[in-house]
C-alpha cells in the first residue's frame, strides 16, 4: 500500500519504466521499451525504410495518440461510436532553444455529439497523461556516464586531495 501525501499536495507515485535509445546509422536512433519499438531520424546506410519521424513529430504523434486513447476509452464506455476517430495535430515551433511552443489538436469523430456529449469528451481529452505531465511542469533529469567522463571524474577527484 501506497503511503498517503499530505493534505493539499500531489500525490507521486515512482514508477519505473526503463526506455533506451540506441544510435543506429547517421542521424537515426531506436528507442526500446519492453518488447516494443520505435526508430526515428535518418540513416547513412542507404536503407530508407528503416527512417523514421524526427523526434519533435514523435513527440506530436505521441500527444494525439495519448488524446485519443482516453477519448476511445470514454466513448466505449458511453455507448458513441469512436472507430474512425481521427487527432490531427499542428506544431508551432520556436528557435534558440528550439522548441515546441503550441500543439492544436482537433478530434473527429464520426457521429454527431450532443453538446454534453462534446464537452464531456474534450474535458477527457484534457486529462491525457502527457499533456498533463507538460502542462504540470515535466522535469527531464540529464547525466553523462562515458568511459572518457567517468575517468576524468576521477582524476579531478585524485588532483583535489
């Protein structure tokens, strides 16, 4: 049993997920979790069907595809028909630091919606766990382990003493 957060505060919950990405060819990377795959960029080696979607259209791709997930979940569970649902998505982006400053989202679906029914749907899309883990202040935590740094650690960590 989880142990409760004080009154007022967010409750965390660590989970881990381990995902790695591997540098393939050129500029294309794989990234592995579990059993699945996803490659992304270019490669050097002449083998264009291994290419894949620059990581900034991933990152899109991932929020429509997360969109859509909690909204197919509550149109199963309320009886509105979902199966040609489609989220487009538009990126506006900005430069030093490049970014992504704004993503449109616009979900179809293929029946009509009663205005309860449109609203409750959109208030499920706010809900999607990426979304709401960037619009809730994402921490992305960077460290370096390489032979040439862990060496040079150490010798700084000899000189000092």
């Amino acid at each position: 049993m989880e142990p409760e957060a004080p009154t007022g505060r967010t409750k965390v919950q660590v989970r881990q997920l381990e995902v790695v990405v591997k540098h393939d060819s050129g500029m294309r990377f794989t990234a592995s979790c579990g059993e699945h795959t996803v490659t992304s960029g270019t490669g050097n080696d002449g083998d264009e069907s291994r290419n894949g979607m620059w990581p900034a259209d991933l990152f899109a791709a991932a929020i429509g595809m997360c969109i859509a997930g909690y909204v197919a979940s509550y149109c199963q569970h309320h009886d509105i028909p979902y199966g040609d649902m489609v989220v487009e998505l538009d990126r506006e982006t900005a430069q030093a630091p490049s970014r992504t400053t704004k993503v449109h989202a616009t979900i179809k679906l293929p029946g009509p919606l009663t205005k309860k029914q449109a609203e409750a749907v959109l208030k499920v899309a706010d809900r999607c766990h990426i979304t709401n883990s960037i619009a809730r202040g994402l921490t992305v935590e960077l460290s370096l382990d390489s032979a040439d740094h862990a060496a040079r650690a150490q010798g700084a960590a000899v000189e000092a003493e």
